[in-house]
C-alpha cells in the first residue's frame, strides 16, 4: 500500500492564459497523486485573473474523502474505465504518473507519463502487457462493440516494436544466406504477431510458430521462391 497523502501534497499551484485552463494545469500536477481525480473532487481558489491579458493563477486543493468516494464508482465510457483502472494500478505500485486517453474509432490508447516506469513495464513488457489485458477485460465487459485497448509508458512500446522489427531483419537476413529456418528467442503471443505482420509484407520469408507457452517462439524461413535448389 501507498502512505497515506501528506498535507502539502493535497494542493497545486496552476497557471496559464485563462482560469479554466489554470485549473487544468492544477488538475494535472494533481493527477499523478491522486489518479482519476475530477473537478468535483477540488476545491480551487483563483490567486491570480487573467485581467489584461495576463496570466491567470490558481491553487487546487483536493477534498481527499470526495476523491476516495469517485474512486469507487466505475465509469460508463470504456475509456474512462481503461483511465480508471490504469490510474488505480499506478497508484496501487507507489508512483508518481498521470493517465492521458488517446481515442479513435478503432483503438483506446492510454500513456502514462511520470519518471521511473519500470517497474510498471516489468521485464520485457510482461507487467504493461497484463495490464492492457486487465484494461481491455475491464473496459469492454458485457459489451459486444470493442476497440482495441493500448497501454503504454515512456515510448516503451515503440521501442520495443524497433527492437522486434531489427531482431526479425537479423533473422531474416540469416534465414536467406543460409538457405534454412532460423528461431527467434521465446516471445509472448502480442509481440510474435508484431514479428509476423512486419515479415508479412516482404515476401521473402515465411513465419511460424513452435512450441508451447511460455517458451513459444517464431520461426523464420525462406520462402518457396527463395529457396536454393
């Protein structure tokens, strides 16, 4: 469990151009303390108005037992449910993050954002990748219409789709050279399907799968037409 909020960490100082956009910049700087806190839940008090094109200034303060009862409540939208349970897991782990929720009409995309994530995205990705599968389970509940659910921090899932991407060339490079398959090293069945649609669209190569889980893995060969013969 978290210690329980200290006294100065119940408020926020926010500033810019007009008071509704003070409170958001207070509201943010709440967040990662406080995650899936609303308006309802903050008390602010304007220190400064935006009178003559200035700045505008506010202090948030948070009613701690209405942010406590929020909490409780699970939303309706599935992406403020993928919000909300992101948000939970962050603070249940003791760090200091906020939740932003991206959505098309194809996809609820939720970054955290703070310092020191690792912990979150586990070895390999093993905890992020629980987690999305928690949100997804979480947010499409009882409902036939679904979105794909992405859960991301620090740009760790483009990186890591880099470093499958260049891992799957290695491969495929021997695979050509040596005329025979090559094995990737055990991955989880989200990260052999970025291997295998990336490999897909050369032509050149073909893609399985072997093993049983955990340890299942992606196999690289030749395709027919490359073949030596």
């Amino acid at each position: 469990m978290t210690d329980e909020p200290r006294p100065e960490d119940l408020s926020a100082e926010g500033e810019g151009d007009s008071l509704g956009a003070a409170k958001w910049a207070a509201m943010k700087e709440l967040e990662p303390r406080f995650p899936g806190i609303t308006a309802e839940s903050v008390r602010f008090e304007v220190i400064e108005g935006p009178e003559g094109g200035g700045t505008a200034r506010v202090r948030a303060e948070v009613d701690e037992e209405a942010w406590r009862a929020a909490a409780e409540v699970i939303p309706e939208e599935p992406g403020e449910r993928v919000r909300a349970i992101v948000g939970r897991i962050v603070h249940a782990l003791g760090l200091r993050a906020s939740v932003d929720i991206e959505e098309t009409e194809e996809e609820v995309r939720a970054t955290v954002n703070g310092n020191e994530l690792g912990l979150l995205i586990g070895k390999h990705g093993s905890t992020i990748d629980a987690v999305q599968h928690l949100a997804f389970r979480a947010a499409y509940r009882g409902r036939e219409d679904r979105k794909q659910v992405t859960v991301d921090a620090a740009g760790y899932r483009e990186r890591r789709e880099t470093a499958l991407h260049r891992m799957a060339d290695r491969a495929a490079a021997e695979a050509l050279r040596y005329d025979r398959p090559v094995e990737l090293e055990p991955m989880r069945a989200p990260e052999r399907k970025i291997v295998h649609t990336y490999l897909s669209e050369r032509g050149d190569v073909d893609t399985h799968s072997e093993g049983d889980e955990p340890d299942r893995r992606l196999v690289i060969s030749p395709a027919p037409a490359f073949r030596e013969p």
